[in-house]
C-alpha cells in the first residue's frame, strides 16, 4: 500500500482522469455460431467455459462481460479463447490501461444492477460504453501503467491465495469421498444388511415454508441446505434430514440433534439401537442418492415417497465398527465443511480481506468529489 501511495503522491499532482469505457476498449459482440473442432481453446458463454474448441475468435488480454444472464459474472482472460454471443469481449487499448487493472474495476462497477430488459437480464454497448473508469496519473502514461501494474499485483496476491485455499478445499473434498467411499463399500468384508426401515423410524414433519420466523428460538428444517427457525418444535431427537421433493431430492441433508421443527415435505430418520446416527448420516449422504436415481422409473427424481426410505439398503456392521468408521469421517468432513474452523471459513475470511483491499484501492475521487 506504501508503494502505491508513494507513486500517487509523487505522479499523480492531477489525481485521476475518468475516461468512457468507449474511449479506452471497444467492446465486441461473441459469435453467433459455433466454433470448430474439439481442442484445447476455451469456450466463454454468460456462463462461463462452456467447451473447449480448437480455434480462436481473439488472442490477447480480454475482459468478457455477458450481454445475457448473470450480467456481473465477469472474467479474465489472458490468451487465446472464443465467446458466443451472449458475452462481449474488449479490445483493450493497453497504452492506456492494464488489463487487469480493467476487470478489477469492473467488478466492483455494479455490472449486475445494470439490467436493460424487462425479461432476461440484459446488457448494450451502448449502457457499458458511458461508464467511467479511473486512470491515475493522466499526465504521465507510464507512471499510470506502473500504478495499474502495482495495483494489479495485490489484488493478484489476494486472489491466488483465496484460489490456493479454494483448490486445497478441493482436494480435500475428494479426498473425503473417497475415503468415505472405501469405508462404505463392505465389498471384502461379511456384514448383515438390512433396509432403512427395519433399523430406524422414518417420517416427515407438519410444518410449511410460510410458518417460519426470523428469530425464532428453534430450528426449522425445511427443504433447502438453509435452515430456517420456528416458534415451536417438533421433536427432540437425533435424527439425518432430507428433502421430499424440490432442488434438494437425495442430496440435502442435516443432522438434527435436541429439538427442532420439520417441513411437510421434509424426512427425519431417527436410527434405532443397532445404528450410529453418524454412521447412517455418512452413508446415506455416500448412497442414498444413487439409489433412489436407479429404483425410480424416470430420468430425474422430483420427489421421494415413504417406501424409498424404508426400502434402501444398509449395512449394518458391529457399533464398534461403525464408530471406527465415523471417527474417520467426521475428521475429514470437519476440515471440509466446518463453518468456525475448517476451510470454508478461511475461504471467507480472505475473500472479505481481497474485497476490502480492492475496494480500498480502486475508490478513486471522482472530479466533483474533490472540487471545492
């Protein structure tokens, strides 16, 4: 920050210049029709990589802003790629601005408040054209450039760390599965099975989306990963959760432990004797979903019956084994998901300091802000 402020102090006697989008970048409409082949050159919609082809529409430093979509959803692209036509990309005059130094602004220009359309969100070069983007030191091109450059440098700093953690999460994910898998196959092993419903109480709650409150004192499980909170509760009990029906239907789930509330749509299973409630909450969150895919007669589940549960198989290994199991398991699903103290949290935490330092260092004054 010393280094910045420096530069600034030293080059910048004029401040900052607010030039038009349009005078520093002409923005260019994506393809309207495919590119050829199946090769190594990323594919860019609104969405972001789409597929990889093996020519290219443009091959240099590129900010690419969706004209249809997810108007914020911005991207980076430093090498050769094609974009459809429901993203722009910019030829970047880089006498003037450093590219990166662009999408950093960018990002923060509120791009996705800017829609155009009453339908799909949308976006015209003619809106993008008038917006106004920050280049310090005008008098100096060069000392502007090493300004840009300097900034560029610790926002990358910032992000590379956050991607590090984010690629580490990862791998550790991955690592998780596969070892709960492993654990979860009993294929070299002897082990009873039996189905869910002889080794636990299966059933769904009475409450609706519409009953929930902001502060109430008990949790309410309905049927997104959110839970939310309800004034009374519906049983006092350790129990797995999972949606009935909605985007949910065999992979949300949550471990209910006291008291709590439950949506009609939602099903608690409540492990008898025999069971580990966190071994049948790892197994379930490893099988259930396949399961229900191959016993269901159509292409996609929308919703789930009483007799899936009852009817899905479960191993049943000895309490020792299973709590062998789940120490295992809560280790690496601790590190993985864990909000307080796992990598999530660390994710988060430098995802607020990259938004803060980018903030911090891209809130130029404008002219009427420093006018007396």
């Amino acid at each position: 920050m010393s280094r910045i402020n420096d530069l600034i102090a030293e080059y910048c006697r004029n401040g900052v210049n607010f030039k038009r989008l349009g005078d520093i970048v002409r923005i260019k409409n994506g393809k309207d029709h495919k590119p050829l082949g199946d090769g190594k050159i990323p594919v860019y919609g609104s969405g972001g990589i789409m597929r990889y082809a093996d020519t290219y529409a443009y091959n240099k430093p590129s900010v690419l802003i969706p004209r249809k979509g997810s108007l914020g959803n911005l991207f980076y692209v430093n090498g050769p790629f094609w974009n459809v036509d429901t993203i722009f990309y910019t030829e970047i005059d880089e006498s003037q601005i450093h590219p990166k130094f662009l999408f950093y602004f960018l990002t923060t220009a509120g791009l996705g408040e800017m829609n155009q359309a009453g339908g799909v969100p949308s976006q015209t070069q003619s809106v993008l054209n008038e917006i106004r983007i920050p280049i310090p030191c005008p008098e100096n091109p060069k000392k502007s450039l090493e300004i840009q450059t300097e900034i560029v440098r610790i926002l990358d700093t910032f992000s590379e760390l956050t991607a590090e953690l984010t690629a580490e999460l990862t791998a550790r994910k991955k690592q998780y599965n596969y070892y709960r898998d492993q654990l979860l196959k009993f294929e070299d092993c002897e082990v009873v099975w039996k189905t869910l419903g002889e080794v636990a109480k299966i059933g769904t709650g009475s409450h609706d989306t519409q009953d929930a409150v902001d502060d109430g004192p008990f949790i309410f499980y309905a049927r997104g990963r959110e839970p939310l909170r309800l004034n009374v509760f519906d049983f006092d009990e350790t129990a797995i959760i999972t949606a009935g029906d909605g985007a949910g239907v065999g992979k949300v789930f949550h471990y209910a432990q006291g008291k709590y509330a439950l949506h009609q749509r939602a099903y608690r299973i409540v492990p008898g004797e025999s069971m580990d409630p966190r071994f049948v909450f790892h197994y379930i969150a490893s099988c259930f979903n396949e399961y229900i895919q191959k016993a269901s007669v159509s292409s996609s589940v929308t919703s789930l019956r009483r007799p899936m549960f009852l009817n899905f198989p479960i191993p049943v290994p000895s309490l020792a084994e299973q709590a062998r199991i789940v120490a295992i398991l809560d280790k690496f699903d601790a590190i993985s998901t864990s909000i307080t103290d796992g990598l999530p949290r660390e994710i988060e935490l430098r995802q607020k300091q990259y938004e803060y330092y980018r903030d911090l260092l891209l809130s130029f004054p404008k002219p009427e802000e420093t006018a007396t």
